[in-house]
C-alpha cells in the first residue's frame, strides 16, 4: 500500500484536511488528490502540489485511502457510481460525514472493506481539532495510520461508534459552549472596564492557557483551580456565586439537553 490520499469533496473540512496534512509534513503534495466538480476553488491546493480533480473515479485509481468528505445526502450516489473502481483488499475508507454511521456505509459498498468513521471540529481548519475516530475490520497499523493522520490536525481520540452522538455534543456542539463562556467573559470585562478588544484578547487566551495546562500537565480541573483560590480571595468568592447562580448544573444540562436532542428522544 502506497498510502496515497483521496479526499472525495474539496469543500471547507476536505481543503482544511488537504492543508494540515501538507503543512505538518505528514504527506507530500503529490500524495494527495482534492477532488470537486469546481476546481477553480481548488487553485491554492493546485499550486502547492497538490493533485485536483473533478473525476473522483480518477481519485481512487490514484489513492488507497479514501477519505470521503462530502454533504450527507451526496454519499450514497457518490459511492454507488464509484463502486465498481472500489476493491476492498486495496482501499481503506474513511467518513467525516456527518450523522453517516458505519452500517450506513455498508450497506452500499458491502462489508468487506475497512472503514472509518471520524468526527473533527471546526478547529481542524487551524490544525487544533479534537476527532474522535471508531473503525470497522481494521488492522492495528491501519488504526495507528489513521490516529497519526488527524494527529496532525489537532489531537484524536478512538472511541466506540455507540459514543459518536455524544462525541459530537461535547467536541462539536462543545465548540459553540466554549464560544459562548469566553462571549461572557468578554461582556464582564467590558463591565469592568475593558474595552471590547482588550477584553476579547484576555479571556481567549486565558481559556486557551487554561485547557494547555490541563492538556500538558493531565491534572484534574479542580487541581488547577485550587491553586489560583486562595482564603477569601476574590477567585473563590467569584466561582461561588458562579455556583449560586446555577453555571456547572445549567452548562451540564445543556450538553444533556443537546444529547437529547442528537438522538431524538
């Protein structure tokens, strides 16, 4: 197996993968071929190396791993049409599609194959994504290609597909909580006497120091937050009134009420 990439749909996740894999130095250019109807939006692929298509049967002929990247309701007659290019003793495919389980997979292209299933964030696009990856007969050196692979984008997690919906309330939706905490930060410190931007600057990199911390030390939250409480200090009497007010038991029903929702119930 020669390990060459195809990415099946060169829109904003397929480009931000093309471009961390290169960036990091994890592939050549020449290793990796973009495919979409349009390649004119591909240009800035094309003139770093990179190999685009239009014809995703040219894709497959070229790579062993398939990395499908397409709208969800685009994957059925994208992978009907390239069925009959597909072997399953070549080609390893993996999913980013969203809400497109395993089973799904197989049922259009059989069960023989090793699939994928990998979920990133909107963070892939500046290489710091956390995705959560599940697979389907794959072999040890295959998983271990795959976690090096979104390795490169950011951090990667392998989870039992059963944790996907929760993986996409916590790592996805999480996105969007996170946004909306350092928003808050940012209106108290305008209360306080910051202008906009300032405040803006503090609380996004106070909250991303704090998840380094966590990230690089793996210590529990609680440790990190002990040493910056001291006796009647204005951190503990601020974080207590955080608590009087409901912040950990509504961000907690929040995740459960997304969850909820993610899986109809």
């Amino acid at each position: 197996m020669s390990n060459k990439i195809a990415i099946i749909g060169g829109g904003n996740l397929g480009t931000a993968i093309a471009e961390g894999l290169i960036s990091s130095g994890f592939k050549k250019p020449g290793e990796i071929i973009v495919t979409k109807r349009n390649t004119a939006t591909l240009q800035p692929l094309k003139e770093k190396g990179v190999i685009v298509s239009s014809s995703n049967e040219e894709a497959v002929a070229f790579a062993d791993w398939i990395i499908l990247a397409v709208k969800p309701f685009q994957v059925k007659d994208i992978l009907d049409t390239l069925k009959p290019n597909l072997k399953a003793d070549k080609h390893v495919l993996v999913s980013v599609i969203t809400g497109i389980w395993i089973s799904d997979l197989q049922e259009i292209v059989g069960k023989d194959f090793t699939l994928f299933r990998a979920m990133p964030n909107t963070a892939i696009a500046i290489r710091e994504s956390i995705t959560c990856v599940c697979k389907h007969n794959a072999s040890a050196t295959q998983e271990q290609y795959v976690k090096d692979m979104f390795d490169q984008l950011g951090k990667t997690v392998l989870i039992e597909e059963k944790l996907m919906d929760a993986a996409t309330v916590l790592g996805a939706c999480g996105t969007a909580y996170a946004m909306r905490y350092i928003r808050a930060n940012i209106q108290g410190g305008i209360e306080i006497g910051f202008d906009a931007a300032t405040a803006s600057l503090i609380a996004a990199q106070t909250v991303k120091g704090a998840a380094e911390l966590l990230l690089t030390r793996h210590t529990h939250p609680e440790q990190e937050i002990d040493k910056v409480t001291t006796p009647k200090g204005c951190t503990i009497a601020g974080l207590n009134e955080m608590e009087h007010q409901g912040f950990s038991s509504s961000l907690i029903k929040g995740i459960s009420t997304s969850y909820q929702k993610i899986v109809g119930k």
